[in-house]
C-alpha cells in the first residue's frame, strides 16, 4: 500500500494527499469520516472496509468486513455511526460503527430491491433509508421496523438519488435520461415533475437545499443546473467534460462545482457569475442565414434547382444553418462551453476575446473515476474507480474552502 504525502499544496491544483489500496475489485464508494483522519470504502469485492491514518502517514484498515453480495453503494451518517450499504442482490445492510471505528457492528438487513442497489441516503428525522435500484424503483423503509413503506416504479433503471430532508422530495435519475422529482409521504408518493435535457443516462445528482439548485451529470458528458427554487424552467449547461460525468458536489459558500468524469478529469466550475442559458435549436427547412434548402426539403430543392445541404445548428444562437454558414469553432464559457463548438459565422464575429476567458479549471485525476465524495468543512476530496485504487485529496488550492473560511459540514 503506497501513499503520496506532500506538506503543502505547490500549484493551484488539487493536491494528491494519499493513495489507499487493498480492494481485489472496483471501489463502489469511499466516503471521508466528518472530524477524522478516515476513509470508509465499500467494494464490488464484497468487503467493507474503513481504514484510519496511521502515525506513518499511511491509511491502515482498522474494519474489513465481508458481505454475501458485491457492495454497490453506501450511506454513512456521522452523528449516529450508522452505515448503510447497498448490494448487487438488491438488500440493503445497516450496521454501527463503534466509537473509536475500530469495530462495526451488524444491526439489520432491509429488502429493499430485486436488482441492483444504485444510490441511498437515510433520513435521521424520519428514521427512512431510501434507496434507488436497477429493478427500476425508489424505496423507502422504516429504519425502527425495518418494513416496507412504500415504493416507486419508473420505465428505466434507477441510477442515482438526491433527498430534500425538510421537505421530503426525492430526485431521481434514470438511464433513459430523466430526472423524477417525486414528494414522499409515509405509505404513498405523487410525482411532481420531470426533468429532461439530457441525452444519456443521469449518472449523478447533487440537490443544494439553500438555493434549491439542483445538478445533474450525465453520459452524454455534460452537467445541467436546474433552478428548482428560482427562476421556473431556467436551465445553465455545463460542458467540459470528455467523457461522461460520473459525480458532482456543489460548494454552495463558494458558489462553485466540482465535477468527475471517468476519463479521470476533474472540474471545478465558477457558478458564482451571470451565466447564459444555452438556447434552444430552431426547427428549419432551410439554412436561416442564406436560405439554402436542407437535404429533406425536396420542393424548395426541385424549385430551385439545388441540392438539399446537411443542417447544423449554431450552439450561441439556436438557428438552423448550412455547414457554409458555420464554418467557425469557439468556446463560450459563459454558456457553458468551455471546449469548441460550432457557431454560425456572424455570432463568431459577435464573440469577442475576453468571452472566451475559461470559467472553470480543469485537473488530471489520474485513475478512472466512478464515485467522489467532498468533505466540505475540511476542502477533502476522495475519488474510487475501476483501478481499485481510492485518492484522497487536498482541494483547498482550487476551491479555497478549510476551516478557517467558516464552512461547515453540509
């Protein structure tokens, strides 16, 4: 087990503080104990572990725990040390974490899915875990009793959860690429709306109570902020990514996010501006700036005598146009676009120097990235993936969060 320690960071970059191996298998999840140098890791090797920084500078496991399934998610809720971990046969286990985490103890098994366990949170105030699964619904069951209350189905696999605690909504994230925005009631739930941008599967959401913003990552490699309290329909694309994002946390003192993706690219996004939203593409059956008819247009093709051309639609101003009229690329962060795409010629003339000034930052992880997690209150980071290896990391340089800017735990 190796570990990279440096003192302090060097660069405004995240700074990698530890390396913890030991899984034979993909890491499912590593959430960072609140308040303690301590990593707890679940794994599609079927084990539990949580693993303590040791006086040599390295993190040793202190728990390792076997399951009967591969782990698929977790939950862990610092002020009880109760642990919540999802399987691959649908069960959810909970157990307690002894005070000193040297020792976990099992409390009860809840049969909450047929399928695949793909996201949980627990809800001290009402004593529900709710969870998602891949047998296409949301559950939520009684933590006292252990009993079913009340499921949810949708068309697609349930792929990712956020939870509103106070007002008890749910958001939920399907492979089809819809967002569910469900109200729980004890035995029952009504949907509220649903949440369609995106053209791959949801692959992770992130809800900011305060500001009532919620986030949603995707395959198709983009993020889409949602402002469910605010302005209704208002919508900000988010594309940096090149590949599809596969976890995301909103700093909300800061106003900025942090995104990962599984090509190992890590993002930190300004929110904390007066962003534009993308507009939407325009319908045509001609080019809307020098009227040449598209392919599918064979009246206007056979009128004129010409050959239908292919469309395109410029990402600054939605019109629908020839590949002529748009042979120009840029970035145009403050729509979100911080790589190049493709603008229609006039609104590359319209787009001066300083509007391609980046709003973002973007970083190397290093390994493939499928669940991050942030604690906040200390700018900790921890990154798993496929390669079996868990990161810890320093954000403080990128992010500007540590104790001392007054945050604290969300």
């Amino acid at each position: 087990m190796a570990a990279e320690i440096h003192s302090r960071p060097q660069s405004s970059r995240p700074v990698l503080l530890s390396k913890v191996e030991g899984h034979q298998d993909v890491v499912s999840a590593a959430l960072l104990i609140p308040k303690e140098d301590g990593v707890i890791t679940a794994s599609e090797d079927r084990t539990i572990r949580v693993w303590l920084k040791r006086d040599s500078g390295q993190y040793w496991p202190s728990i390792y725990h076997t399951m009967s399934s591969p782990c698929s998610a977790m939950a862990y809720h610092h002020d009880s040390r109760r642990v919540f971990v999802g399987q691959d046969n649908g069960a959810i286990m909970e157990f307690h974490i002894s005070e000193d985490f040297n020792k976990m103890n099992f409390v009860k098994t809840y049969p909450a899915h047929q399928n695949r366990v793909s996201a949980i949170t627990f809800c001290l105030s009402s004593e529900w875990v709710i969870s998602t699964g891949h047998d296409k619904c949301i559950s939520w069951m009684c933590t006292r009793s252990g009993s079913m209350l009340g499921r949810h189905y949708f068309t697609s696999w349930a792929s990712c959860l956020q939870y509103d605690h106070e007002t008890r909504h749910a958001f939920v994230g399907d492979y089809s690429g819809q967002i569910t925005l469900l109200k729980l009631e004890q035995n029952t739930c009504s949907v509220i709306t649903t949440l369609k941008g995106h053209e791959g599967s949801i692959t992770s959401l992130w809800w900011d109570p305060v500001q009532r913003l919620l986030f949603s990552g995707a395959s198709d490699h983009s993020i889409i902020m949602w402002d469910i309290g605010g302005r209704k329909g208002r919508t900000l694309l988010l594309q940096g990514h090149h590949d599809k994002v596969q976890a995301i946390c909103y700093i909300q003192l800061t106003r900025q996010l942090v995104s990962c993706s599984a090509d190992g690219g890590i993002a930190v996004w300004n929110m904390d501006i007066s962003r534009e939203e993308a507009p939407q593409w325009l319908e045509s059956d001609s080019c809307q700036k020098c009227e040449q008819p598209f392919f599918w247009n064979i009246k206007q093709m056979w009128d004129t005598k010409t050959l239908g051309l292919r469309q395109h639609h410029c990402r600054k101003c939605g019109q629908a146009v020839c590949g002529k009229c748009s042979t120009k690329r840029s970035s145009y962060p403050i729509m979100g676009f911080e790589f190049q795409v493709r603008v229609c010629d006039s609104c590359f003339e319209s787009i001066k120097d300083e509007d391609r000034t980046s709003l973002a930052t973007f970083h190397e992880g290093k390994h493939n990235i499928s669940h991050m997690s942030m604690d906040i209150s200390r700018g900790l980071m921890v990154t798993c993936g496929s390669d079996r290896i868990v990161k810890i990391w320093d954000m403080t340089p990128v992010v500007g969060c540590s104790l001392a800017t007054g945050f604290s735990s969300r």
